[in-house]
C-alpha cells in the first residue's frame, strides 16, 4: 500500500487521480482517493511553516486557497470531514482500503 498526500489543485493539473489510478493498478497497487475536507481557517492555524501567511502577504503567489482557487475532489471515493473522531476516520480509511483491495484481487 502507497499513501500519497498532495494539494489537490496541483495533482489535478500535474498528473490527476485518473492517471495515478492507472499507474498503481497496473502494479497491482491499491489506489483510493481520500479527500480531508478542512475549513481553509484551519488550515491556516496548523499551517507550521507559515505559508499561508507568506501568500497573503504577497511573497507565494497563485496559492492555493488564497491566490489561487481551491478545487474540490471530483469524485474521491472516501471523504472524511474536518472534526470527525480521529480513530473512527482512520477506520473509515482502512475499511475502504481493505474493501478496494478484496475487489481487485
């Protein structure tokens, strides 16, 4: 199992989900697009590196959420919204991994 985590705007326009879809399956990987829906807010309060911070005031141009829009997952096959109990989210994950796995054994 690969976890690839991304800014979803970039990996749209870079390689897209389609793509890297194909590519883990035809190395007979498991692929699942899981989308974290969290309030821009709270992404700026747990941003570390101050990035956010750095865009609004001009310095990262065409970032995401703040210069540049934030596009949605069309259609991920997993969502977990922000707030939700970690342990049950995770569990969500796993059930959905291991349920894709079965289905492409």
């Amino acid at each position: 199992m690969r976890v690839m985590r991304t800014r979803y705007a970039w990996f749209r326009r870079g390689i897209g989900p389609a793509v890297a879809r194909d590519v883990h399956e035809s190395r007979g990987l498991t692929f699942l697009e899981v989308w974290v829906s969290t309030p821009l807010e709270e992404c700026e309060k747990r941003d570390t590196k101050g990035l956010y911070a750095k865009a609004r005031a001009g310095e990262i141009p065409n970032f995401t959420g703040v210069g540049q829009p934030y596009e949605e997952p069309e259609s991920p096959e997993l969502e977990v919204q922000f707030g939700e109990d970690l342990a049950a989210s995770a569990q969500r994950v796993l059930d959905a991994l291991r349920s894709s796995a079965a289905r492409s054994a």
